[in-house]
C-alpha cells in the first residue's frame, strides 16, 4: 500500500518497529526482525481497553432500566 493506507502494512507500521526495538532489547539466538503473522507485542493495550469497555457496557444493560434508558446511558457524551 501507499499512502496513509501504508500504516496499515503488516510488519511495517509504528507498533512493528517498537517491537523490533523491544523484543531486541532481551538476549535472543538470533535478532528479532518481524512476526510472521503480523502481530504486535503492544496491541494488548488497545485490547484490553475494548474488553473493559465491553464489561462496563455489560453491567450497564444488566442494570433494573427500561430500554431507552439503557440506551441513552451508552449513548452519553459527558
């Protein structure tokens, strides 16, 4: 890809090259250049945060409300 779509690249975006620079940093039998899958050591943040989130919205519907209350507390931008 190009472009602003180039950020998207496997094994060549931000989190890519962090990795490359952390997982280097420990002793290993040869240098770590990229995850043949594509995966990155630093995408459990934004895991993490979509699961909490999922948790929080969980308890909110399982909360003694009528639907569009329900709705209205997901749909609250304060």
């Amino acid at each position: 890809m190009s472009g602003f779509a180039q950020h998207w690249d496997k094994n060549s975006n931000f989190g890519a090259r962090v990795d490359e620079w952390f997982l280097n940093l420990f002793p290993r039998p040869k240098p770590f250049l990229y995850n043949g899958g594509g995966y990155l050591t630093s995408s459990f943040i934004p895991t993490l945060g979509t699961m909490i989130f999922g948790l929080i919205a969980g308890r909110w519907l399982r909360l003694e409300r009528t639907n569009s209350e329900k709705a209205l507390m997901l749909a609250r931008r304060d």
